[in-house]
C-alpha cells in the first residue's frame, strides 16, 4: 500500500455508524456525499466484536514462507473452528520473549459474512475499501506519530455506540485487546433499568457529553453513579486478568475516550475503581478542521494511512479491492498480446525479404576485407609473440630486486616500531588514562589503530561509568588540556538496562 505516491487525498468509512471523513495531508473534514474516486484511498476498520484475537507461539525453525499455514493450523486446532468455513486469518509478531524457541504472534480472526454484511453500505456507496484494519492496531500510530513519547505499559479505554474496547500496548507495542460489554447502547438500556422509564439513546449520550457523570438532576446523577460503579467494576476485572495473563507488574498510564468525545468524571471513577493515572483519550493529530469534534478512530484511521508501510501494523481483512490497471489484468494482456502477434504477422515477410537483400551485400564486401585482415592478423601475432617474451624476462628481474627492496624495507620498519612507535605509544597511553579516577570513568578496552585512507594514527579507548555526566565531564577536561596533541570525538552514550551502566567509545585522533 503506497497511498501517499499514488492517492490524492484519503477518504474513512465507519460502517457500524455509517459516516465518512476525507483528508489531505494537513486537513479532514466530514463527507458528505462520499463516493467513488480513482485517486482516492479507501480505509476502515473491524471493531473488536467482530473478529477473534489471540496469541500463538510458533517455533523459530519453521521457514517464514511456512510461518502463516502453522497459524492457520493450529488456529483451527485451538479455537475449535469450523472446518466449513474458510475464514480469513491474519497476523502479526509480537514483541521479542525470552523465549529462545519460539516466535510469539498476535492472531486475528474474522468470518469474511461478518465482513459482507457489514460494509456492504459502504462498497454500494464508495465500491473499494483498500484497508480495514482491527482497531486496536490503529493506535500504534500514536506511538510512530510520537503524539505518544513515553514507553512503558499503557491502557486504551474507548466506548462506541454499540461497542467499546480496551487494549494494551507494552513499549510501544501491541499485546493485548477485550471487547467490553458497556457499549452506549448497553449502557443505555440498564441506566433505563435503573431510572424505571425509558428514554432516547441519544438523550442519554447527550447528558453524558455535555454533563458528563455529573448530572445536574440528582436523580439522574445517582444512577448514573450506580451505572458507572458497575463499568469500571467490569473494566477492572479485564484488566486485573490481563495482569497476570501478561505477568504485568502494573500499569503505567491509561488513555479514556468515546465517540461522542471526552466524559467529565471519568478520570476520578479510573483512579478509585482502577487505581490508574488516566488522561482523556483526545489527541491533538495536526489536521486542520471546522468540526467541534471528530471520532478519535475516524482521525486514527486517516493518520495511519500516512504511514510508511514499515511503520504500520500490515494487517488488512479488506476483500473490497480494487481492480489492477489494465495491462496487468488477465483480459488486458491477452488483448495486449494477440494485437502486437498480429502487428509482427503482417511485418515479419516483408521485413525478412529486405534484410536478406542487405545481408547478401554485406557478406560479398565483408569476405574481400577478411582476406586483407587475416594477412596483417598473422603477421601482428608473431610481433606480439615475440615481444611478450621479451617482457616477461625483464618483468622477471624486476620482482626479484623488487622482492628484496621489501624485505629491507619489513626489517627496517620492525627496528623502528621497537626504538620509536613502542615507546612512544606507551608514554600517550599513559598520558590519556591518568586522569580516569579522578573523573570516576573505568577503561573497558583500548585499541591503536591507523586509517587506511587518512592515514591517521589513533587510540579508541572504550569508557565505562555509572553517569554519563562522568564521561561528558572527562572528555570536556582532555579537550581543554590535551587539544594541542589530539582530536577528541564521540558519536553517544548508552546505557546498558541490564549492568546499570553507560558506556562511550572516545576516538582520539593524534596530531
């Protein structure tokens, strides 16, 4: 998928609520009327309902071209599905283990009916969907994007009409997404329950935008409490299974959203009922728009699409694509085909009779020329013959005495390395560790090495040290004191997680 080379502008489709945004590269807005393009990109997405998500281990000996028929294999062992339906399997590896074994991948699931049915509004109205992603994929682009910085474990809570998820990704990555049972529409139904009358779903997700979980009517804002109470009591259960499903010492930070744009309160009911430091899932994705609010999947969507293709999740369940241009379909090609045959069919004689004229002339002068050539041929190889000789003689003597100039030459470099460059590579040596302790940096390793194109001579001296401000400091000393004998230069300082140290590698270039 090379949207960004071959596509104008993008176009989102959400088939479970049946609206549509375009894009270009800095602005989105809704469509109203959307509709088949040629330079359009056509994207979607699976809601976490429709589809099956799981893990599979996959042992690191089996070829990768063989990688995807063990999935679907062992998918088919372990989910006990129907052997009569062909469904559409899909996958991505997961993050490295400490497995030595086996490869771990991230399985998704879906019937291709559920497919049918559900985006068969949207192919009547805009014909190709070029990709429909599992939603829970999408949010690795907050991470690529860096509209997310931080690593660590983190948690996506985000309720829609008539679904609502919650995922995990660990270091930027994708590990782990439920399906929660408190849509809008579940919601709707038992805060109905508890309020003994029914009202509109959409009066319901009204109050919820505009008063969030603090309704200005008491009544209304107990069993809101009440309603609430039991969500997060239920979010609270997936996530402490997922916990220790994924041996998670906790959570770092969660992200809450909806459809209808950020719930006031929501922050208070996932610090008491999930013990979780949350933010409002509404980010700022650098589109120009005139809406007051835009689904933050329908903003995703559109922002992945702009991705390069090593950035994003390659996970796509559209069977909506769009046909190849015209030389590359079967009909095209053999259209392609039978009209240049009959373009060669009706040259090919009188192009034959021409190129038989000529070559007959051609033969005639070129057989006079050879008997002229093969004369002066004869004649040069016996010159060439004997003056070949002639060199390879005095080629001969020329390696013996250049043979022995080298050997002085050797000898004469050893007595030198010994009486000078010994010595003198001790004395700078010494010169350059001596100030170690006094800066607390430990040498791991020193080389003297000799670029082969400068021909410069240098010591790389490998510094380790328990803070990088040591090293910053030691090398700050050696170039205020040393700059008239050397060059100092470094690329970076890293830190090993695992010793708790840093480490640099100082190139020290001698004048």
């Amino acid at each position: 998928m090379k949207q960004k080379q071959a596509f104008a502008n993008t176009i989102s489709a959400d088939p479970y609520n049946n609206s549509y945004y375009t894009s270009t590269t800095t602005q989105i807005k809704i469509a109203d009327k959307p509709q088949y393009l040629k330079d359009q990109y056509a994207t979607s997405y699976l809601k976490t309902q429709d589809f099956i998500t799981t893990s599979i281990a996959v042992s690191k000996n089996i070829p990768e071209e063989d990688v995807g028929d063990v999935i679907e294999n062992k998918i088919y062992e372990e989910l006990g599905l129907d052997m009569a339906i062909e469904y559409q399997i899909d996958y991505i590896k997961g993050a490295d283990s400490t497995d030595e074994s086996n490869n771990n991948y991230h399985v998704f699931v879906v019937d291709p009916l559920s497919i049918d049915e559900a985006f068969a509004g949207v192919v009547e109205q805009i014909k190709y969907l070029d990709q429909i992603t599992p939603v829970p994929l999408l949010l690795r682009t907050l991470y690529k994007k860096e509209i997310i910085e931080e690593n660590g474990t983190h948690c996506f809570i985000y309720f829609q009409g008539d679904d609502a998820f919650l995922t995990l990704y660990e270091d930027r990555e994708f590990l782990y997404t439920k399906s929660l049972k408190y849509s809008f529409s579940q919601m709707h139904d038992r805060f109905c329950e508890l309020l003994g009358e029914q009202i509109e779903v959409n009066e319901f997700t009204k109050m919820l935008s505009e008063e969030g979980l603090r309704s200005s009517e008491s009544e209304n804002q107990q069993f809101l409490i009440k309603l609430f109470g039991e969500v997060f009591l239920h979010i609270n259960d997936v996530i402490t299974y997922s916990k220790r499903a994924f041996e998670l010492e906790k959570i770092d930070k969660g992200y809450i959203g909806s459809e209808i744009g950020a719930i006031a309160g929501m922050d208070e009911y996932a610090q008491t009922y999930l013990g979780l430091d949350s933010s409002d899932f509404d980010f700022n994705y650098g589109f120009e728009t005139e809406e007051w609010y835009i689904d933050q999947i329908q903003l995703l969507m559109h922002l992945t699409a702009q991705l390069e293709a090593e950035d994003r999740y390659e996970c796509n369940f559209t069977r909506f694509h769009r046909p190849p241009p015209f030389i590359k379909r079967a009909s095209g090609q053999l259209i392609m085909t039978v009209a240049a045959a009959s373009v060669v069919a009706m040259l090919y004689p009188g192009f034959y009779w021409i190129m038989d004229g000529i070559e007959g002339v051609k033969k005639l002068a070129m057989t006079s020329e050879y008997q002229e050539v093969h004369i002066q041929r004869l004649d040069r190889e016996n010159q060439i013959k004997h003056h070949t000789n002639e060199r390879d003689k005095v080629k001969t003597l020329v390696d013996n005495e250049m043979q022995a100039l080298e050997d002085k030459k050797s000898v004469l470099s050893q007595i030198h390395d010994v009486k000078v460059n010994y010595p003198m590579k001790a004395k700078r040596i010494t010169n350059l560790t001596k100030d170690l302790n006094k800066y607390h940096v430990k040498l791991d390793e020193i080389l003297f090495l000799e670029d082969n194109e400068t021909k410069e001579k240098m010591f790389k001296l490998h510094l380790l040290s328990k803070k990088d401000k040591r090293i910053t400091n030691l090398i700050e000393w050696y170039t205020k004191t040393q700059s008239s004998l050397y060059r100092f230069s470094i690329e970076k300082i890293e830190y090993d997680e695992e010793k708790k140290i840093y480490s640099s590698e100082l190139k020290v270039v001698l004048k």
